[in-house]
C-alpha cells in the first residue's frame, strides 16, 4: 500500500511529527488489525496498536487508486478513548 502524508507548510515535515508519530508506526496501525471507521468529510479514521504496544488513531483518506491512501494526521491514543477502545476489543474476542 502506497502511503502518503500531509507535510505542515511551515516546517516541511509530515504533520504526525508533531505528534511524536512516525511513518512506521502509522503504516503498522493503517495495515494492521484495529477499527476502521468513517470519519469527517470523507475521511476515515483507523485505530490500532503498534508492535511497541501504542495506540494510534489515523486519519486518512483514500486515494483514487486502490492501494493508497492520504494520511493527514495520527496521534496516541489515551485516556477514556484509549480505555473504550481496549473495553471494544476485548468483547469483540470474545
């Protein structure tokens, strides 16, 4: 899957840096298991674990072509969002 990111025009870097994010873990929420969901004017929203044990929410949008898609930003999950989402996964093993 051909990923790309929003670069902020004031520093030239992808947005997600200034989340503390980077391009890897983003790929591994995006291609991973975790909730996919629709979010604000077609985008949608991934939610997910890394293999280092974070949880991120990406936002993106889908490209044209298939196999891409346009991340926008992507941040750590925490507090009562962290908890519902792990509450979620843990009835959907169930």
């Amino acid at each position: 899957m051909e990923i790309r990111f929003y670069n902020d025009p004031s520093t030239g870097v992808p947005h997600i840096y200034e989340h503390g994010v980077d391009e890897d873990e983003d790929s591994e929420v995006l291609l991973g298991p975790g909730e996919d969901l629709p979010a604000k004017r077609n985008s949608r929203m991934k939610i997910g674990q890394t293999g280092s044990g974070r949880y991120l929410q990406v936002i993106y949008v889908p490209d044209e072509s298939p196999e891409s898609v346009f991340v926008i930003t992507a941040y750590e999950l925490q507090g009562k969002s962290k908890t519902a989402y792990r509450r979620r996964q843990r009835r959907k093993s169930r």
